[in-house]
C-alpha cells in the first residue's frame, strides 16, 4: 500500500487577498517508509498531513491511499496529534480499545490486544487509571498505542513529541524507531524540529512556505536503531539546515516587524568591546 | 422561648410547634399524601422536559438555520417565570394534572435543551477529530465521543431543569391543586397556622436537596473524579 498525493493545492481566501498554503503538491509515500515532512511554521505542512487523513478537503487535486481516493477521515489512516486527544471518561484500557470497539472487534480480542500494544509502550500498570492521572508522556504514549491498535499501514503524526519535555521526547523518538521496526508501518511524521526528523526519518521533505511547495528531499541512509548523538546524523542535520534556514528566515521576514535581520548579531559583543569576560 | 416575647407566634412559628405539626402531619398520613402526589407530577413533568429537552436540544445542534432562529426564543422563554404559563395551562387544560404538569415541563424544557445546545457546541473539536480519525461517523460518534464528552455541562443543567421543576410544582400546587405539598402549605394558610406552612416549607427544602444530593450529586462527583477536575 502506498499513499500518492497528486496536485494537491489548498487556498484560503482572507478579507484581503488569497493565501496558498499549499501549491500544487506531488509525493508518493511508499509501504513501509518513514517520512518526516520538514518546515518552517506556517508552511502548510499539518495543512497535507490533514489533507492526506481526509480531515480536510484540498482545494484542487486528490490523495490516493491504497488505490481509492481519499473522500473522508478513516481508519486505514489513523492520526495521532500534537496533543494526546485521549478521552477524560474512559480509562486507558478503554481509551486503547476505542477504535477496535468501533470495528466491532469482540470484547476478549480487543482487550488482548490493547494489552499488547499497552506492553509495547510499557503502560500496562496504569490500564486501570484515567487519563488525567498520567504526565505527558505517558498521554502521549497511550495515544500511540491506540493508533497501532487499528493496524493500519499507516500512521500519521502531527508533531506528536512538540509537547514534551527533551528526555521523554529522545526515550519516545527511540522506542517510535523501534516500534516502526516491528511493525513496518508507513509512518508519515510532521516536525519543525531538524534533527528529530533525521533521528527518525529514511526520506526526509523540506517544505517551502508562501506558497506551499516540496523544495527538496534527502534520503537519510544511516543504521538504524539511530541516537541522537551520532555525528553523521549531526552532519546531515547541518545540510538540512542550510536549506531550512532560508525558509524560516522567509517566513520570519513576514512575520516581524520590518527592522528585522538574521545578519544581525552574529557575534555577540558587550559595550565595552570585550569578547574575553569569564574565560 | 415564649418568655421573650420577641414576636407573636402566629408571625414566625417557634420549632417546637413546627416539629409538632410536621409530626401531625406526618402521623394522620396527610404529608405522606401529598409527598405522593408531588412526586408523581413532578416524575411526568420532569421526565416529559427532559425528553422534550433532549429532542429540541439536538435538533438544534444539528441544524444551524434552527439554531440562529430558536436560540434566542428559547432563551427568552427560559427567563420566563414558568407560573406565567398557568392561566393558559389552566385554559387549555383545565383545573386538573395535566394543568401543573404542562407548567413543571414549561419549566424546565429549556433549561435542558440550552444545556445541551451548549454542552454540544463546546467540545473540544481534537476530540472529534480523533474519533473520526478512527472511523466513529454519524450516530457512532454521538454515542461513543459527543455525548460523554458533554456529559458534564449536560448534567449541569439537567440539574438546573430539577431545581426549575421543582419551583413550578409548588407554585402550580399553590395555586390550583387539590393535593400535594404546595396545596398543605396553602391550606396553612388559609388556617392562619403558620407552624403548618414552615413545616411543609421545611419538607420542600430537605426533598429538594436530598434528590440534588442523591441523584445528580453522585453523578457529578463520578465525572469530576473521571475527568480529575478536582486536581485543582
């Protein structure tokens, strides 16, 4: 299975004139790929992952996802978002079941499953627990293991690790590679952040903003399980910079007020032109 | 406290003779007659508002034409004291039931049917997204995500439909019945017996606060538990 997005373009149109968010996007995402869609805020790079999940409607083109095209949101593309999206009045347990029970999965199968995948992120102590009774991360991890539940090949995730505090994020980005190990999914993954997309990805997609467009790919061609600090993943990170740097400082040029420059204070130097204090 | 004279007894009642008049009342079966009677109005109108309440309240949601066009009537007859109905009830019905059951579901309608417009409207949208993400659509996703996520606010205002309830029953038994809790307190007065009616004022406190308690009290306290809004 593979998803193909062909000529997707969305447009909004505000009081003063019309914005393209994305313009005229063409990908295939392969089975069993791991995608990082990579770009600047504002890029319209949540705007293709909906999109892709049936979420939103393009303005012009379409998205083919195992030969049919995509109408609506279902479950052969589930998504897991920023924030956990668990439901406050079910316990975990329940929470991990939810999609099984809308397929109509029988009671003892859907719990022996939720209890696997509950193991994969290894939360099956607090199954008993309601959500509000767990931290972030581990939110987030029973938000993951109710996306596996719906084995679909797959995954969409909109920054899903954004929220989080910088250990939980690395223990879940390397038990993310994992998992994606285990289950072959084709995970297509939207960060702003460089060096998680070439911790994780095989094909990482630089968006360009203002319009919207794919302006490069790079294929990560490193040994997986990958850490964090591998100095090949740091050298690549520094090329994918390069060409994100641009965009960023577009979109900021749009954003800040006019007296803004990236050129400015490159070095940092105090009043009294001392450059030494503190060695 | 007869020796301080503060006020005449037939002014405010002293809780000795309440206390025996709510035991009289009680021992000739007279209050337990009237606690039926009450009860069982209440049970239809309340439960008609209730239905009625669901219905309008999701017919609204539904259909955003309705909803810009009934949201302010409803509004406005919510702030109508619900006794205002009674000399059309009385007119259409006649002096019976039906009169002060049609004024307790005047009540509190559309106390619920706002309560679950708004419950409804102000779910988190993440929620919904999520669920359809995993294939809930249509009435799958009313049962399983819309209404358990607007479950508190719908009980909140189940809860404000009882309270509305229950003041119509009284004004209506005061006004036009021949039994209940409202129509013993009138009797009181018409008797000058103003121990009689604090007594029935005190049984309409205590049965109102036991059913709020009881009823919507343990619910409500299951869903903060659930959702741990008592964290903070």
């Amino acid at each position: 299975m593979s998803v193909i997005v062909e000529k997707v373009s969305k447009s909004f149109i505000t009081k003063t004139d019309k914005i393209n968010t994305l313009n005229n996007i063409n990908v295939t995402f392969h089975k069993g790929e791991f995608i990082c869609i990579l770009g600047p805020s504002g890029c319209g790079k949540s705007t293709l992952l909906n999109i892709i999940a049936g979420l939103e409607q393009a303005t012009t083109g379409r998205v083919i996802c195992n030969g049919q095209e995509v109408q609506e949101a279902g479950p052969e593309r589930v998504v897991m978002f920023q924030e956990p999206a668990l439901f406050p009045w079910l316990k975990v347990i329940d929470n991990v079941e939810f999609g099984m029970k809308l397929a109509g999965i029988p009671k003892e199968e859907r719990r022996e499953k939720a209890t696997k995948y509950l193991r994969m992120v290894h939360l099956t102590r607090f199954q008993n627990c309601f959500i509000h009774e767990l931290s972030g991360g581990m939110r987030q991890r029973v938000a993951l293991a109710r996306a596996l539940t719906m084995d679909s090949e797959v995954l969409l995730m909109d920054e899903p690790f954004a929220a989080l505090d910088s250990q939980t994020k690395s223990i879940l980005q390397l038990e993310l590679q994992q998992i994606w190990l285990e289950t072959k999914k084709n995970i297509i993954f939207v960060t702003h952040n460089v060096e998680e997309a070439v911790l994780l990805a095989d094909r990482v997609l630089v968006m360009a903003a203002n319009p919207g467009v794919i302006k490069k790919e790079f294929h990560i061609q490193l040994a997986r399980p990958r850490q964090p600090d591998n100095v090949d993943l740091a050298y690549l990170a520094a090329d994918i910079m390069k060409e994100l740097k641009e965009e960023v400082e577009k979109v900021a040029k749009a954003e800040f007020d006019a007296d803004w420059t990236s050129k400015k204070s490159i070095i940092l130097s105090d009043s009294d032109s001392n450059m030494g204090t503190g060695i | 406290m007869d020796w301080l004279r503060l006020w005449k007894p037939y002014i405010f009642p002293s809780p000795v003779a309440v206390f025996t008049t709510l035991w009289d009342l009680i021992a000739d079966g007279s209050l337990g007659i009237a606690v039926l009677a009450s009860a069982k109005r209440i049970i239809i109108g309340y439960g008609l508002s209730i239905i009625i309440g669901i219905l309008v309240g999701l017919t609204i949601v539904r259909f955003k034409y309705l909803d810009e066009n009934l949201s302010p009537l409803i509004l406005g007859l919510q702030t109508l004291p619900s006794i205002c109905w009674l000399p059309f009830s009385i007119l259409w019905y006649g002096l019976n039931e039906s009169a002060i059951i049609f004024v307790i579901t005047v009540g509190s309608t559309f106390a619920v049917s706002i309560a679950i417009e708004s419950g409804m409207k102000n779910i988190n949208p993440l929620f919904i997204r999520a669920a359809k993400t995993m294939g809930a659509k249509g009435f799958n996703l009313y049962r399983n995500v819309i209404i358990p996520a607007s479950l508190p606010s719908i009980v909140s205002g189940l809860k404000q439909g009882w309270s509305f309830a229950w003041r119509a029953l009284m004004a209506g038994e005061m006004i036009s019945a021949t039994k209940g809790l409202g129509q013993v307190l009138m009797v009181g007065r018409d008797l000058a017996d103003i121990s009689q009616v604090m007594a029935v004022m005190l049984v309409i406190v205590v049965l109102g606060v036991g059913v709020d308690k009881l009823i919507f009290g343990r619910i409500e306290i299951n869903i903060r538990e659930r959702w741990g809004l008592d964290k903070a």
